[in-house]
C-alpha cells in the first residue's frame, strides 16, 4: 500500500500543474484584451456615418429608376411677370386735342333708310369737339333725320350743327362753316387726292380723316407730302360695309384680307374713322382696315382680359402691335417664303379684279333694294291717294288700276319721301314719321317741318 501511494503522487501533481497552467492562460488572455489598443474598439454610428458621407462617390451604386423632368405651366419664380397699365397705355395713345375745335363731318346722311347718327355719337362721346357740323345736300331732310330722342338725351343737339356742301368749292364751304377739323366719309379711292387738297385749301381745317372703300393709290397721298396738316386715310378692305352686322367686330389694320367678302359693320367703320383724330398712331398715316378673323378675334380676347379700351384696341391695332401676337401663335418650324414682284404684281391683278366683281354685285344689290323700297313706297302712297279720292274724282275705278294709271307720279313722289331726290327740300310730301328713326314722341321736336295735305 506504501508503494501505490507513492506511484500515485506524481499523477495527483501532473495534473494539478497542467489546471495551474490553463488558469494562466485565461488570465493572460484576459488581460491582453484589456491591454489592446483603443482604434480596434468599434466607433460609434455618428463616426460611421460620416465616414460614408465622405466615401468616394463611385462606390455609390447606380440608381435603378429614371428621373424624368416635366415642364410646369406655372411661370419661374426668378421671372418677373410684365406689368400691363391699360390707362397709362391709352394715354400714351391718345393725343391731347385742345382749344374745342370745330368738327365737319360728310358722305353720310345719304341713305333714308338709316339715320347714320353713330359717327355722331362717337365724336360727341369724345368731349373734344366745341360743335359738330353735319354736311348732306338736302339739310332740311337731315336735320330731321337727327332730331331723335337719343340726340336730346345724350347733349349732341346741343353741339349739332347742320350745313350743305358745295362739290364746286368745297373749301369755301368748309371756311363758311368754321370748320377746323373735316372727317370725309365714303370718298371713292380715285377722289381721296382731291379730298385731300380741300382741306389743304380751307384755311380753317387743321385735321382731316378720309375713309375710303377699296385700296387708296398712292398717288393720291402726294398732295399732303411736306403739308403741315395733320391727316389720316383710311381704307376699308371689303366690297362694301354691313348694315346688319353688330359692333365689335374682329378687326385688323394694314393685313391681308382672307376673303374679301368677309364684311365689316357700319358701326365699327363709324369707330375706326372718329378715334382716328384722337389716337397717336393714325396721325399722317394711311392704313388698311380689314376683317381680321380668328387671329384679330383671338388678339382682342386678350386684349379685353387685360383691360384695355376700344379706343386703345384700335391704336395698339394702327400701332401694329397684332403683328408680334400673330407671329408668337405661330408653329416655331412654319417657314414664310418671301413673294418674288412677279408674284406680287399678279396677286395685286387678280385683288383688282375681285373688288371690281365685289363692286358690281354690291351696287347691283343697292340698287335692287332700292327699287324694291321706292316701289313699296309708291304702292302706299297711291293706295292712300285712291282711298282718299275714291268716293270723288277716282271713283268707280278699282285700287289696282288707280296705282297702274298714276305710277310714274307714285315713284316720283315715292323717291322725294325715301330722301333720293331733292322734292322734299322744302318740306313738301313727307310724311312725320318718315325718316324718323325714333318713336312718335319725338314727333313735337318736328314742328318747323310743314306737310303738305294727303
């Protein structure tokens, strides 16, 4: 038993050595730990995150979607937005007329059927003109024509004036008159020259506005060149101007006509002609007023949305402001090719003709309508004549043959009521309510006009 625990007692220290080592081995382990450097200990994520903010930017990987850019209708913040001033506008467009000069106003007052009281009304609305000068060559009948209510409600009977032209000494008319400025209306496009030099001629006229139907030759301007007067002529580019249509139409100056046919209302040739004296652009100018179409309608829509005035309208139209809007609406690759002469000079040819075939048919159509009136107006007035005579000297004779025996007498008298001749220049065979273009309350403002029995 001695001898086993001796062979034992190694084994028992062996092992209690090898134990002795391993706990020295974790001790040691565990202070080399502690003992390690302080860069191997993990950063914190503020550290990390900047550290890939500064990362190089190929080691970004490549988005997998595609940024498209669409355009915004809405206007950039960094462009200012011009400021329109539709007065301020106007008023840069509007000349400053002073000392209330005397307005002569021709070549309306011709046509019974209409009282042509607008042009009137539009240089009256002005307030510039100290008396307006209605010319015609039957003045009893025109002042008639104008004694409507509306002329007494709106002051124009109080600056009215009426007077005849003499066609043989225009400008001594004119000087009779005191008339200073002088709108001569509806002048054939061969007669605008000597217009022109009437006015030149009367002493009195500083102003004149000749309006015209149909392309005005330039030879016709030479007689104002180096004059001191200041003038206008305007030229309507239609076949003839509208009765029927309203006021406000889309109109264009100094741009081709689409179809000549197109027509233009009487009133706003009314409008055109009277704002020309009082609007900058049209002073020592002549231009073209056509029917502008989809393009002047579109222009003057926006015109309106701003604000502006007919009267500035029709300057920034004279001023050829119409010109950039149009060329802004169209296509950025439309290309305009410039017309050779030849093509011109034949374009112009075959314009000539094409009013020439306007003009017939309008004056054929004027005198059709005519016709028509003084016909109905001699049948009235013969019906009226027969029923007043029918119990005496016409009786036993039937209407209808009464108005084929006396027919010739019918239409003359019928013409001397309709205002196409001069009978009824000293009151005789009118009716009161001829010619009266208002109501029959205005029939005691007539009371200087005689009629003659039934």
């Amino acid at each position: 038993s001695c001898q086993q625990s001796r062979v034992r007692q190694p084994a028992a220290s062996t092992s209690q050595a090898r134990m002795q080592r391993v706990v020295l081995a974790i001790c040691l382990a565990g202070a080399a730990g502690l003992l390690a450097p302080q860069c191997a200990v993990r950063a914190p994520r503020a550290v990390l995150r900047a550290e890939a903010a500064e990362a190089p930017a190929e080691a970004t990987p490549a988005p997998t979607f595609k940024v498209i850019d669409i355009p915004s209708d809405k206007p950039k913040e960094e462009k200012e937005e011009e400021v329109v001033d539709p007065k301020a506008e106007e008023e840069e467009l509007t000349k400053n007329i002073k000392g209330k000069p005397i307005m002569g106003v021709s070549g309306f007052f011709n046509d019974a059927t209409r009282s042509d009281q607008r042009v009137l009304d539009v240089l009256h609305a002005q307030n510039v003109w100290g008396a307006i000068v209605a010319f015609s060559d039957d003045m009893v009948a025109n002042k008639k024509r104008l004694m409507s209510r509306s002329a007494r409600y709106s002051g124009l009977l109080g600056v009215l004036r009426f007077g005849e032209l003499n066609s043989g000494d225009v400008a001594t008319s004119l000087e009779n008159a005191e008339v200073q400025a002088w709108l001569a209306f509806d002048v054939a496009p061969t007669e605008v020259g000597a217009t022109l030099q009437a006015a030149i001629k009367a002493k009195t006229v500083e102003r004149v506005v000749v309006a015209s139907t149909g392309p005005v030759p330039d030879d016709q301007l030479k007689v104002v060149e180096g004059e001191d007067i200041d003038w206008s002529v305007v030229s309507f580019d239609v076949a003839a101007l509208a009765d029927d249509l309203p006021e406000g139409g889309p109109l264009a100056v100094d741009r081709d006509s689409q179809d000549l046919a197109s027509a233009i209302s009487r009133d706003d040739a009314c409008r055109v002609v009277a704002e020309a004296f009082v609007l900058e652009p049209a002073t020592k100018k002549r231009f073209v007023v056509s029917n502008g179409g989809e393009m002047s309608a579109l222009y003057l829509r926006s015109l309106r949305e701003q604000g502006f005035s007919r009267r500035a309208e029709l300057g920034k139209l004279i001023q050829g402001d119409m010109a950039a809007f149009e060329e802004a609406q169209k296509p950025k690759e439309e290309v305009v090719e410039e017309k050779t002469e030849e093509e011109k000079k034949a374009e112009a040819i075959d314009r000539a003709k094409e009013y020439e075939e306007l003009f017939a048919e309008s004056r054929k159509q004027a005198a059709e309508q005519r016709e028509r009136a003084i016909s109905a107006k001699a049948r009235e007035w013969l019906s009226g004549r027969w029923e007043a005579k029918k119990y005496s000297t016409a009786a036993g004779i039937d209407v209808e043959a009464y108005i084929e025996e006396n027919w010739a007498e019918g239409v003359k008298e019928a013409s001397a009521i309709l205002g196409y001749t001069k009978k009824n220049a000293q009151g005789m065979n009118v009716d009161d309510d001829d010619d009266d273009d208002d109501d029959d309350d205005d029939d005691d403002d007539d009371d200087w006009y005689s009629d003659a029995p039934k």
